[in-house]
C-alpha cells in the first residue's frame, strides 16, 4: 500500500476532522506507518480499533486479541504466560543490544513488558533510570528512539 493510499482509506472511514487528527499523530511513529502500508493492517485496524490509541493498534499488529481498554484497568492482572514471555523476551533482547523495535509488533511487546513491570512493581517507580541507564543515559535521543512507540502503547 502506498503513503497516501491509507490516508485516504482511513479518511473513508472517518471525519475529515478525525483524519486530520490521526494522520498528524501517526505522521510522528514510523512503526505506526509502516504497519499502516501493510497488507491487511488496516482493514482489521478498522474492525477491532475504536480509539485509535497506539496500544489498540499494537495489539492488532501483535495478532493479539486482547484491547487496551482491557490492560488498562484498576485491576491489572497478568497477561497470558505466552505473552508475558514473549514481552520479557524483547524486553531484554532491546536492553542488551540497544536497539528500537523493528515493527510495531515488538514496540506492542516492549509496552506490554512495561506493563507487566508496572503491575509487578505497583507503579512506575525508577523506571525512567532503568530505560536510560548505561550508554543510554550518554545518548538520550537514542532513548527515546528505543523506547517511544511503547511508552506510547503503554
């Protein structure tokens, strides 16, 4: 699918308003747009997505039936055992070679890793220290490369 081609597929499906909004969000995450251009990305992003969040599009590009509105809740309880070591195994593939996520499947599963911390820990605490620490913390822009799209998704 070319550039423009999704645009336009999504502005058939939504406001004129809406498109706008989403196009000039999505225009920011590379993984978003590459998964966009995919074969099939789309139509199944327009069936399952209501919200248009980041986490909702991950979690089509995972395959993944699970809607963020579902991990999002009061009560976070742990995700499928498959999942969760798929998650912690990107999760430490990326901290060991210090490299952004291929696709937005595997930022999917680098929020998902971070969401499985968040509820093991009961919060957030130190985990900007631990995103950015080592040779991260001499290359902030590389950071944030590595770790934006899943933050987003989180």
């Amino acid at each position: 699918m070319q550039p423009v081609d999704w645009m336009l597929r999504l502005q058939q499906k939504n406001t004129p308003e809406n498109t706008r909004f989403l196009v000039r969000a999505f225009i920011h995450e590379p993984l978003i747009i590459r998964a966009m251009q995919q074969e099939g990305f789309l139509e199944q992003a327009l069936e399952r997505v209501e919200g248009w969040m980041v986490a909702d599009l991950a979690l089509v590009a995972m395959g993944c039936p699970l809607k963020a509105a579902d991990l999002r809740k009061q009560e976070m309880i742990g995700v499928e055992a498959g999942l969760r070591s798929s998650a912690l195994q990107a999760y430490e593939n990326t901290y060991k070679k210090l490299t952004p996520p291929a696709n937005l499947a595997e930022a999917g599963l680098l929020a998902i890793a971070l969401r499985e911390r968040r509820r093991l820990t009961n919060g957030w605490h130190g985990l900007l220290n631990e995103l950015t620490q080592g040779k991260l913390k001499e290359q902030p822009g590389l950071a944030n490369e590595i770790w934006k799209t899943s933050l987003a998704a989180k």
